[in-house]
C-alpha cells in the first residue's frame, strides 16, 4: 500500500502526505486495496497463461 501511495504522489507530483491524508478519508483506502488485489489476481491469472496459435484446420481437428 505505502509504495502505491508513494508512486501515486510521485506521478501527480504532490507530497506523500497529502496523498496519505487523502486516501485516509473515507472508505478510499478500502477502494485503493481492492484495486491492488485486483490487480494482483489478474497478474496471477495472465502469468500463468499460455497462448497456443492454431490454424483454422487444427482448431477444427479439435472439435471447437
């Protein structure tokens, strides 16, 4: 969290603890770590994925 809040200042050039104090308000830290764990579950799901190209005629063959 604290090294996404860190580069999240740094983008929008604005002191870290403005940001800190911005997403302490509200549920907006609650927000900021569901889009982290999304993000992670999807980088997990991406990265153990492999691609296979087929021709038409093998895809075919597969009964697809």
């Amino acid at each position: 969290m604290e090294s996404r809040l860190r580069a999240i200042a740094e983008a929008d050039g604005r002191p870290y603890t403005l940001i800190r104090a911005f997403f302490d308000e509200g549920d907006r830290m609650d927000s900021l770590r569901s889009s982290l764990l999304e993000q992670k579950v999807l980088d997990i799901a991406i990265g153990g994925s492999a691609v296979e190209e087929l021709s038409a005629e093998e895809l075919a063959g597969r009964g697809a």
